[in-house]
C-alpha cells in the first residue's frame, strides 16, 4: 500500500536501522546502517532541488533544510544515464542503466546523502523515471554502452510495448487524444516498457526497492499518466516499506491533456497539480484577489495532490511562472505556503537562458551548488521563504479564516488564530486595517525574519505591506535562524529577467550582442554590449537583469573576430519592464513599427535527436537557406512551435525541414506553403508535416 499523503517531518533525532542490499547491478560497499527517524513531527513541505549534485543536497539538509523545517526534498533522477556532448539537464530523463552512479554522484555519496538528510530531520523522495528508458545510443555517466535502444542492462527487445500493442507505424506518440498510443506508444521515441508484464513490474520494483532500502522515503513518478493507472498499482504492491516502517509515499506526474484524467490516478497517489500553477500565475500576472476563490477554481482536491508555482518543464515553456518573474514568483510561493491546501513544494534550480542548457558541470557531472554564484537560484533559502515555512509548519490544519480583499493587488488572510498573512502584488506600498483573528499582542513578521513587529489591538492591525511583498505572524519570538537576509542568490526585487531574441544570422567568428541606454545594456558602449548566445542558432538569445517599471531604448550588433562592430539599420527599439519577466522577439534590420509577428506551429513526429525548422523566401525565414532556418519548440510536442517576427503586409513563401543529430536535412513533401501578414500582429500558422 503506498501513503497519499507525506508523513510529517522526522524528528531531529535520527535512529538507525538496517540497510538493505542493493538487488540491482551496480550495487556498491555500504554502511551497515543507514539513518532513519520518527515520522510524526510536522512538516510537509517539499524542497525540490532539482538536479543538485548529492554533496550540494547532503549540506542543504544539514544546514538549511533541517533547521528551516522542511519534511522532505525531492531530488532528480539517481539512475545512470544517457551523457551526450551538451550535457543536457535532460539526459537524466534517459536511463541508461538502473546503476546509481550518476551525474550527480556516486551511489555511495547518494547513500550519503540520505544520512545526511534523515539526521537533519529530513525524508528524501527520488524521481522515478520508470515508463521508459533512453532513445539515443551511446555511453553513460558509469560507462554502460548502449548500441541498440531495445538492449539495456536490465531489459530487452520483449519487455517494450511494440507493434502489437502500439497502433503507430513508428511506435511513437501520434494522437495525445488516443489513451492507446499515449500508454502504449513511445513518448518521443523513447522506449516505451511493457509495466502490464510482470517480468517488469518486479524489475521495476527491485530498482525502486534499491533505493528504499537505502533510506529512500518515497517517489515522484515521471510521466505517470503513460502508464496505466492498474499497472503502476501492481508495481507499488511490490514496495517493501521504508526504512522507517512505513510505506512509501508515492506523487505521480500526470500532464495535462485530454486523456488520462489526474482522478484516473488518485488510488495510485497523489498528483502533481498542474492546474494550480496556473491559476498562480493568471493570479500573480493578473488580479491576487481573484485567489479568493482558488478552492473552487477547478484545483485538484486537496487530499489527493501536490502543489508547486513552477516546475523544470514548466519553467521552460512558459506554461508556469519562473525565477525570471522576479518578486512576483516569490510572492506566489510565499502565498503557497500560506494556503491551507496541499502539499506544497518550493523549487530551487539553476538560472538558464536556453531551454535545454545544461546544469553547471564539468565535463557532464554537476557541480556544487553555489547560491551565490549568479548561476544558481536558490529559493528554499530564501529569508522569507524560511519564515514561511516555519509560519506553515505551526499553523498545522487550522483553517482559513477571515480573508479580506482590499484591492486586486491586496488580500489577506487568517488561519483560525494560529497566523496571519497578507500580500501586496502591488508595485508600491500598501497600508490596510486587517481582522486577524489573533490574539492581543505584538508579533514578529516572519517575512522579514522577524525584523519588524505588527501590534494586534481587539483582534485587528494596521499593517504597512512593502510593494511586491507580504507580512506574516504567528508568536512574538520568531527569530531568523537560517537563510537569514537571503534572497535565495536570484536577481534582486528591484530587476526582472528580460529576455532578447534575435534573428540574425552571421558568418564564422562573428557573434550577436545587445547594447541599450539603461546601465544594464552597456548604457550604448559597445564595449560593455551583453553577448548573446548562439545556442539557437539563427536566434540569438540571451537573458538580463533589468530595473523592474522602467522604459529604455536598445538595438541589437554584431562583433566579428577582430571586433568590429556593425549596427543593425533600423531605428533604436523600446522596451518598457513591468514587475514580470519580458521576451523581445527582433529580427535583424526589421524596425518594430515594420514588423509583426507570426505563430508556426507544425504536427510533426520524430526521432530522437531530430528537430522540425521553418525556412522561406524572407530574410527573417533564413531566404530559403537551411543553415539559416528558424528551430521550433517541440515543447508541445508532437506540435512544433516558434514565434517569428516578419515585416508586416508582406506575402512569403515557406515550408518545413526535419534536421537530424548528424544535421541530414529532410524537405516535406508538396508545394510551397504561402502567407500573407497584415498590418496587425498575433498571427499564426497551424500545418501537418506532409
């Protein structure tokens, strides 16, 4: 039987108890023992330190996590996998094998690493990649080798869903709508196990019982929702318990989409919310007083779900806020914690500007997290963000009470006497009576590490809530002890991610950058200009802290080798920053008052490691040029998209290409597409690879 919901955090006296062996390849010399402690202190929220090496996650647990009260972390993939040139944070959703020498590790400092958390009073949940393993060959993190995608350590061609269960001529995902495929098909080529087998279900659940015997407390099941409800029900019934004694707790990720329902889960465990990170976004990028009616919104119940403001999917494809949001993230997570609903969870991660870039590594193999390094955004150490949890944790079950909304930027709201909380999205200060609920007195606010007090006089306070922030109490003495004047090593409040994209292509030694007349752009010094990565080749990207409600003027210019510049002929651009992120999608030499904007979205299914790309009869189009054509998103898959910007009321000419890992180019079939842009913007294509 798996727990639905996650025991309270362990006592900050840990006990040990015997570790089992390992049952799969790769086991290594262990201690006798491995630490484990009482679950029924409280403490439910989750640090998800995503892709944090095992080191970086063991002295988190020590001397953050523990302190703070968080009850458990949630951390990547441990299994080996696939290692690929880029090294990208996607690798590890490729296993190569069920060994535990991984990218962040070895198995032995992963074993550490739980000890290390269970004596901080911490349980450790691992994300079980277990619907499939690798589509690309070649060699991983330990050394295996893989030739044939069919033939891995533990599995072979029979124990994979083929032909006669997956109605598809290329056994890949074609109709997300069709449960058939989307269970029995392989999710962009990747190798699609057969969990309706016995033979692997006990496979897979001697890997997961591996890691419980080590101390593991539990799972985040990736891509749970193309494996059936009934076959993940039978691997669970294979778990032993925890080291603890107790089963282990099981958050299944089911996507959104037409089919399977998260509800179709909820006897398996608990689902990822996806639901309620979007209605915190459309609150925090919009209205906060419409999270009035957040229970009744269309949220998973909240029994049966885990919540979170962002994950790494999301984060990347613009579905969910990010760090880049700035102040604004950070309220949405500080509200989260304030909530009374699920269990939430608090993401930390690294800072990127390209979709599939890689964590800090070397040579593969990441490296210790440094929250003050700009590379790093470490949000669990967040000062208010350690007040909050602290807040969560001794407001326990209380229920919701006396929430007030003073304006659609400002609410508040009590928890039956044991806290109160308000917030402020607003873009300056606010000053507002509030009913708390609380007892007469003077409390200290959390969100500040106690620094400031708010007086509560006949169970009502004036409260002075600063722009972009909140006020939270619950006793008298709280007092920073952790993460104390931490911004959790992200931008500061006064700045916001912009993010510039350029189309502009170049010949060999000659790069992009940005200048502008803010201090931030160089002040228009070429010599101070932010280069831009090519990563994306043609569209130049790059990502930079600018001052949050601020106007500026930018242009875009290339440097070749011996460093001469050229300016793009257009008149200078403006931009104006508000409290979120912003993109500025330019096409090099097209003026904005030229331009316009048009949406390609092609249904095209691949191989792994092939990409679909646009190319037509305009510059911005690449000029028929396949080394200039525009690489779009497959992160809606099997729907490929890219934003272009276009001169405005012009006729084109296009098509699609497919490029593969070696850069082979392949043509649909048939005539050339044709548009025709108007004078507006928000234009938008929706084609069939043919």
């Amino acid at each position: 039987m798996i727990g639905h919901r996650p025991p309270g955090v362990f006592r900050r006296t840990a006990t040990a108890a015997a570790a089992g062996a390992l049952a799969l390849a790769g086991a290594v010399a262990l201690p006798a023992t491995t630490a484990h402690a009482d679950t029924t202190a409280k403490g439910d929220v989750i640090a998800n330190l995503w892709e944090w090496n095992w080191d970086s996650i063991a002295s988190e647990c020590t001397n953050v996590l523990g302190p703070a009260g968080y009850g458990a972390v949630q951390v990547a993939p441990p299994a080996e996998s696939l290692k690929q040139s880029s090294y990208y944070w996607w690798d590890v959703y490729q296993p190569y094998s069920y060994d535990l020498n991984s990218r962040f590790g070895t198995a032995a400092k992963f074993a550490s690493m739980i000890t290390a958390c269970h004596n901080a009073g911490v349980k450790v949940y691992t994300d079980a990649v277990i619907n499939h393993t690798a589509a690309q060959t070649g060699t991983g993190y330990n050394g295996t080798t893989i030739t044939n995608k069919y033939d891995t350590p533990e599995w072979d061609r029979s124990d994979y869903h083929d032909s006669s269960s997956c109605p598809t001529s290329d056994l890949t995902i074609q109709d997300y709508s069709n449960l058939t495929q989307v269970q029995n098909c392989e999710l962009l080529g990747l190798p699609d196990l057969k969990t309706g087998s016995d033979t692997v279900r006990a496979g897979i659940a001697d890997f997961l019982n591996s890691q419980l015997a080590l101390g593991v407390d539990g799972f985040r099941v990736d891509a749970a929702k193309h494996i059936p409800e009934t076959d993940l029900a039978a691997i669970e019934s294979k778990l032993t318990n925890t080291t603890s004694g107790t089963a282990p707790y099981v958050f299944q990720e089911i996507y959104p989409g037409s089919t399977p329902q998260p509800s179709d889960y909820y006897s398996s465990g608990d689902v990822l919310d996806f639901t309620y990170a979007s209605k915190m976004k459309s609150a925090f990028q919009g209205n906060v007083s419409d999270l009035g009616s957040l229970s009744s919104s269309g949220i998973l119940p909240a029994a049966n779900s885990v919540s979170f403001v962002t994950n790494h999917d999301t984060e990347r494809n613009g579905l969910h806020m990010s760090y880049k949001d700035g102040d604004t993230y950070k309220l949405a997570n500080l509200f989260q914690l304030a909530y009374k609903w699920s269990t939430p969870t608090v993401y930390a991660s690294w800072e990127w500007t390209q979709s599939d870039q890689a964590p800090p590594n070397s040579a593969g193999f990441v490296t210790d997290t440094d929250c003050d390094s700009g590379s790093w955004y470490c949000l669990d150490r967040d000062t208010a963000v350690v007040g909050m949890v602290a807040w969560h944790n001794a407001v326990d079950t209380a229920a919701v009470s006396d929430w007030q909304t003073k304006s659609s930027s400002v609410i508040g709201f009590g928890r039956s006497g044991a806290g109160f909380f308000a917030l402020n999205n607003g873009s300056s200060s606010a000053t507002y009576t509030f009913t708390t609920g609380m007892a007469d007195g003077t409390y200290s606010n959390v969100i500040d590490g106690g620094t400031t007090k708010v007086t509560v006089s006949g169970g009502s306070a004036s409260i002075t809530i600063p722009a972009k922030s909140a006020v939270a109490f619950y006793n008298s003495s709280y007092t920073c002890t952790v993460g104390c004047g931490d911004t959790g090593g992200g931008s500061s409040g006064s700045t916001v991610s912009a993010t510039f994209n350029e189309y502009a292509s170049t010949t060999s030694g000659t790069n992009v950058y940005v200048v502008g007349s803010i201090s931030a752009l160089g002040s228009w010094d070429t010599s101070k200009a932010i280069q831009l990565s090519s990563t994306g080749y043609p569209i130049w990207s790059g990502e930079v802290s600018v001052p949050i409600n601020t106007s500026f003027t930018y242009k875009y210019v290339k440097k070749d080798s011996s460093g001469n510049v050229t300016w793009e002929s257009n008149a200078n651009r403006s931009a104006t920053t508000t409290t979120s992120a912003i993109s500025l999608n330019n096409s090099w030499n097209v003026a904005d008052a030229d331009a316009t904007d048009v949406t390609f979205n092609e249904y095209a299914t691949t191989d792994w490691g092939t990409n679909v790309y646009v190319v037509g009869s305009v510059a911005s189009l690449g000029s028929w040029n396949t080394s200039d054509a525009i690489p779009l998103s497959s992160e809606s898959y099997p729907t490929w998209s890219k934003l272009v910007i276009v001169p405005k009321s012009t006729a084109f000419t296009y098509k699609y290409v497919k490029k593969d890992s070696s850069g082979n180019v392949t043509w649909e079939s048939g005539t050339n597409r044709s548009y025709t842009t108007g004078s507006s913007s928000g234009y938008s294509t929706s084609d069939t690879w043919k």
